[in-house]
C-alpha cells in the first residue's frame, strides 16, 4: 500500500491532486470471459460510425475464466451443439456461482457484429431453452444498436442468467456500509430492505437499530445486519407481504448482506473490527450530499484502501440540496479519488444502462469507483443502486474458493450469544474448508493458551438452516450446553487435525499512516487482525530506533492480555488515538500452552 495513504489519516488532502484521468469512465460494456466453443464470425473492420460515443466497436476479448460468455448467434442448434451449450453454460454459473451474463450478437474476439431482429429474437428463445434445462432464469438487461456494415439495424444483447438455489447454496455477497454519523447509512440500508421511504425524520432506520440508546439518539453504535434478497428473475423479495428472514432467503437466488457499521468517531474501534473480522467483498462509502466530505469519511475512505475493500459511493440527501450543491459534492469525490493515494477512477452513475455497465467494471477493475446521487425520502435513483446490486458479480475468484474448501476447517468467532432452547451459539465466518452438522472441532486459544473440544450442533446461514457451510460463507453455529464463558471474540474453531499454533510475540511489516510524534519501543497499540483485536507493546523496531508518519519498518510487537491465532501474511491494523498504521504479519513466533500459561503469569 502507498504511504501516501496516510494522507487520508492525517490530514487534508491536497485539492487538484491525482494523475490526469479526465472525468468520469465512459460506460464501455462488460468484459469478458472465456470461450468453450461457438460459432465464431469472420473478424472485420468494424466501425462505430452511427453509434452512441459509450459504444465502441470491440469489448475486451473473451478471458478463459469468469462467467461472461460471448455469442454471435444461437440460430437453431443442432441436438448435439445445443447439449454442447447448455454444458457451456453450467461451467459459466459455476463460474460466477450462479450467475452468468451473456452477450448476443458478440464475435469471441469482442467485435460487435449485432443480429437482426429476427435472428436475435430465435437467438434469445435458444438461451431461454438452455437456461430452462439447467434450471435457471433469463433476464434481459439492455440491448444496444451497433453499426456494422449493414443497412439493416443490428443489434447486441446483453443477458442474465441466474440459476434457481438449490440446497440453499445462493449467491451471498456482504457489502460494509461506511460514511460518517449522519449521513443517512441506517436510512438508506432501511428503505432499501423494507421498500418504504423515509419520511424525513428517520422513520425507516428505527427498525435497524439494537440498542435503546441508538434509537434514542439515531446514531448507530454496533454492528447489524440486514439482507436484501433478489430471484431469479433479479425481483426484490423482501417486498411481499409478510416477508420473514427465513422466507427471504429460501425464496432469494442472491443474497446481499449489509453490515452497517457505526459512523462516530467514538465507536471507529467497532468499525474496524467490522472490517477486519466480517470479510466483507465489498463495502458502501456513504457521503451526505449537503456537508461533502467531512467528519469521519476521509478516515472511512482511508480504512477501505489500507485494508483493500473496492468500494463505491453513494451520495445521499439529494432531496435536501440545490443541483449546484450535488455536482460541487460529486467533483470533491471525483478529485480525492484521483489523489496519489487513492488511484482510483470515478464512474458517475446517471441512468440504467449506466448502472448495469458500473457493476461489471467494478468487478473487472479494483480501480472503478461507481458514484451514484439519490434520496431516501424522495426515492430519487434509488432504482439504479438496486439494478447495480442485483447485477453486480461476485468478486471472488471460482478457482482460489474451492482451493479453500479443500483446506482444513477453520471458522473465525466474531459474535457469541446465549439462545434459549439451543444453548451457546457462535457466529463468524468460515475462513477455510467445509463445515458440517455434526463436526467435531477445537476451539480456542484459551486465556491460558489451550484449544478446547466441541460439536456443532446446528447451523444457520443467514437465519435460515444450513447443513453444509462452505468456505467464504458467513453463519452462526449452535454448541449446545457448551459453557459460552470459555469463548471470546477473536477465537477460531479449527479441524483437530491442524495442529493449530499460538502467539504472543508476533513480527510484522508495517506502515506508519500517522502518529504526531515519534512511534518508539514501549508504545502501546490496539492491533486489529482479522477477527483478533488486543492491546499490544512495541518490542523492537528493526534497522530503527524510531518512525515517523509515512515510514516502513519491521516491528516487534507482544500480546498484553493472551495469545492469540495469527497467521503469517494476515492483513494488520493498528491504533492508538490519532496514531494509525497498516502491514502484514511477517513472522509468528509460535508457543505451546505452558509457555503461554508461564508468559502471561497463570
């Protein structure tokens, strides 16, 4: 990560500052993804003479991977190539777990021929036929004209195909929500799971909210989830009559969960702990449109590069602002995305097609920054943030998942909880393997270094039963009469087979974002890996005496209340006051349980 990072902790940034990129992406369609056979056009010279200045004769060619397939037509396939295409097509959902996006009337090296009217209409009725015999559904999400040397109007389609769930296996994304107090996160989450507006005063986000206090002041102080739930057909689900959780998600083909995480700087400890432990793919910067960036937006920002979240942004409070007020807001955005320490190139978000064109660039590209400006109380683009995530792929590679899901077990313990009639319940997320009704797992380290026995009992995904727990995949696991004072938060629950080791005293390479002074030895820090939050002492700065803001080094540092599970390569935070710095873990000085017991005086 670039030191200048440090930017967005320490101070203001630099106006006007960032390379030349221009203004916003110009929408350029989706990319692509791989070939398994098909019908390939002769290539020609295609030239956007009669189209529109955001489409350009070529899309990107065909990758090997990923779940975008290209098709110039489907007229009338044989038994045998349309056995061919539907095997074609399962690779591509299983590609995208669960999702596809076909481009009709696309040559596989990109160029866009276009179809006629007639050969595109039997071209679509094949692909609904394919999607029929994989047990999927089809939804077209644009068409545009293109100019290919033709007299006739020829054009492209652009379809999604998304499988029905089976086994309860949907598409699950988790998106953290961030932004400062008052921006409107918890407004914004509730209007757009309970399909009501807000009625100016805050009305849609009471149902969010755990706490008396919250409710009382309208500030979020802990962590919540809500989940927005989309069919096959991309229709939300939450807004039938009488929608239960558990309903929502057995009638859900994707699934996306918000962590809405608290805006104060008074709780920034509970929105890195929401970063870091909850791996979510992706996460929502919320700006209110009539204060810009103020407040804890510039550090939320910062937290999202240094931990490598891709984000995007929504503008919130239109309703409440001139248009003049709007732009001047969108253009500070567009300028500290383009600083040095970001990198990243704005997209603004205006109509649909642009919204369907964001969230295939976003999951292409880390550096593509949707922009969208809507309301809650008037509803104002609010559409466009939905087709963006119901559209938006996922952002995990098919390939490095099942290379997890043949790890050994291991689930992160975020959250602990007594439930009555089931015993004591975990939840966390399933970093590596697979997880079954019924394991027998270790969990731990204890205080005095130990991992314990256990069964789980029962799981839950998304507050709907789950037999199988999948590597990547959040869920809560009951643990029967399990005594709930031996766990804690920052625990993990691992394959007796591993051999789990523990730490004290662990190295890491750091950056220092800010500290007003000088960072020495016997400085004490809150260090944020993963699910594991403690206090820990320098010990030793390597090749140094002392760091300033925006220096690297190798750091010493030691575990102050007990050790922990820590794995060489973990992503690293830390704090303390204003202090900040980011790094990895380099080494992990590993230590049995009596060494453990004797380091922290039992």
């Amino acid at each position: 990560m670039d030191s200048r990072v440090s930017e967005l902790f320490g101070g203001c940034c630099r106006p006007g500052g960032g390379p030349a990129m221009g203004g916003n992406l110009k929408a350029r369609g989706a990319g692509g993804s791989s070939s398994c056979g098909g019908p390939k056009g002769k290539k020609k010279n295609g030239r956007n003479r009669g189209g529109k200045a955001n489409n350009p004769p070529y899309l990107p060619p065909e990758a090997e991977d990923g779940n975008i397939e290209y098709k110039l037509k489907l007229v009338n396939p044989s038994q045998y190539r349309f056995e061919h295409l539907v095997t074609q097509m399962k690779w591509r959902l299983q590609e995208g777990r669960g999702e596809a996006v076909y481009q009709i009337g696309v040559e596989d090296n990109g160029l866009l021929v276009g179809l006629a009217e007639e050969e595109m209409r039997a071209s679509l009725k094949t692909l609904h036929r394919m999607a029929e015999k994989v047990g999927a559904d089809i939804t077209v999400l644009r068409e545009r004209e293109v100019d290919y040397d033709s007299d006739l109007p020829r054009k492209i389609t652009e379809v999604l195909v998304r499988k029905v769930p089976d086994n309860q296996q949907f598409l699950d994304l988790r998106v953290a929500v961030l932004g400062n107090v008052d921006s409107g996160k918890s407004t914004l989450l509730g209007v757009l799971t309970q399909g009501e507006l807000d009625n100016g005063r805050g009305r849609a986000r009471l149902n969010l909210f755990r706490h008396l206090h919250e409710i009382q002041s309208g500030r979020t102080s802990s962590i919540s989830f809500e989940i927005l739930g989309f069919n096959s057909k991309g229709e939300v689900v939450n807004y039938s009559d009488s929608r239960t959780a558990e309903e929502i998600c057995e009638s859900s083909s994707k699934m996306i969960t918000f962590i809405d995480l608290a805006g104060h700087h008074k709780y920034l400890h509970t929105t890195i702990f929401g970063l870091t432990s909850y791996c979510p793919d992706c996460a929502l910067l919320l700006v209110s449109a009539n204060t810009g960036i103020a407040g804890t937006t510039r550090e939320h920002l910062g937290l999202a590069l240094a931990l490598k979240v891709p984000f995007f942004i929504v503008v919130s409070k239109v309703d409440l602002c001139a248009k003049t007020t709007v732009e001047r807001t969108v253009r500070q955005l567009e300028r500290v995305l383009k600083q040095p320490g970001c990198h990243k190139v704005p997209m603004l978000v205006t109509s649909e097609d642009d919204a369907v064109t964001a969230a295939q660039q976003f999951a292409q590209s880390p550096n593509v920054t949707p922009i969208f400006t809507l309301s809650s109380v008037s509803g104002e683009s609010l559409d466009l943030l939905k087709v963006f995530l119901n559209i938006l792929p996922p952002l995990t590679n098919s390939k490095e998942q099942e290379e997890l899901m043949q790890q050994l077990t291991e689930f992160q313990v975020d959250e602990i909880y007594t439930v009555p009639e089931v015993g004591t319940v975990v939840g966390g997320t399933l970093s590596s393997g697979i997880c079954r009704e019924g394991d027998q797992l270790v969990v731990g380290p204890t205080d005095d270094g130990c991992f314990l026995e256990l069964r789980v009992c029962s799981i839950q995904r998304n507050r709907s039963a789950c037999r199988v727990l999948r590597a990547g995949q959040a869920a809560t696991l009951a643990l029967g009469d399990f005594d709930r004072s031996l766990l804690r938060k920052g625990m993990v629950m691992v394959s007796p087979e591993m051999n789990p080791t523990i730490c004290s005293v662990f190295e890491a390479e750091i950056v220092l974002l800010f500290h007003a002074t000088t960072f020495r030895r016997g400085f004490q820090v809150t260090v944020h890996v993963g699910n594991v939050r403690q206090t820990a002492v320098v010990e030793k700065i390597h090749a140094k005496d002392k760091l300033r803001t925006g220096e690297k080094a190798v750091v010493r540092f030691r575990f102050l209340k007990h050790p922990e599970y820590l794995k060489v390569g973990a992503k690293l935070l830390f704090r303390e006051g204003v202090t900040k710095g980011i790094g990895h873990v380099t080494d992990v000085q590993a230590i049995t349980a009596g060494e453990a017991q004797a380091s922290m005086g039992f």
